[in-house]
C-alpha cells in the first residue's frame, strides 16, 4: 500500500479541473458516453488523474455498453478501495483510489470472466499513459 496523499480542499481545486473535482472529489458522475475514454481501444495504462496511481490496463478493459470504461480487475488489487455507497435510493460498491481516496466510480458483480466484476469507472478520474511502440 503507497503512503496517502492529503491536500486541502484548496489544493485539490488548484490540482484538478472543475470536472475531476467534481467526481474525484465530490462523488460525481459524467453523463453516460461522453466521457473520453469510453471508446478508447489504445494500449497503455489508467491511471488515477488525481495522484497518478496505476489504477487499471487497457488489457483489462472491454465494451459493457454502460457508457462508461469498464474494467474487470485493477492494476493491483492495493490500488483501490470499496465502500458501500448508500446514496441515491441504492446500496451499489463505490471504488476510490486507494492513495488519494479519489472517486473513481463504481464496482458490479456483472462483468466478464475471470472475475465476473465490471469496474465502472469515470473518465474524468482517469489520466492514460499510451504503450510505447517498441
């Protein structure tokens, strides 16, 4: 487990965008398709837009059609949290960034094999570092 970062609402806002606040932050959510990297077939990491963790990789990545990036397993099963997120007439699984506490999205038990989990994940709480062509 990496050491947690904690900054002041204040330097979170001078960090982030007004989106990345909002989500990573706040608890957020982008609107369904629109965020940029729900489409995206590159190779390369995802990684936390707050801090910079390693979150997931695109070989773990696959089309659910939720409208979101969706993810059957972490990068390291240290890298994220889970808590049980009550809001909104709903008992789902939040995920955060296990360094940052970040919002990151949500986890369900309806992804594909080997877990069966689909990692719901905001664009927006995501920086993605492109594979090199070697």
């Amino acid at each position: 487990m990496t050491d947690k970062l904690n900054l002041t609402d204040a330097e979170w806002r001078e960090r982030l965008s007004p989106e990345q606040y909002e989500i990573l932050r706040q608890a957020g959510t982008e609107r369904a398709f629109t965020g940029k990297y729900e489409k995206n077939k590159a190779q390369g990491l995802y990684k936390c837009a707050g801090c910079g963790l390693p979150l997931f990789t695109s070989d773990t990545k696959y089309d659910s059609g939720s409208g979101w990036p969706s993810y059957y397993k972490p990068a390291d099963a240290d890298a994220i949290e889970e808590h049980i997120d009550n809001a909104h007439g709903m008992v789902r699984t939040e995920v955060r960034c296990a360094k940052c506490e970040g919002h990151l999205g949500h986890v369900f038990p309806d992804g594909p094999e080997p877990t069966g989990l689909r990692y719901c994940i905001n664009s927006a709480s995501l920086d993605f570092d492109p594979e090199e062509d070697g």
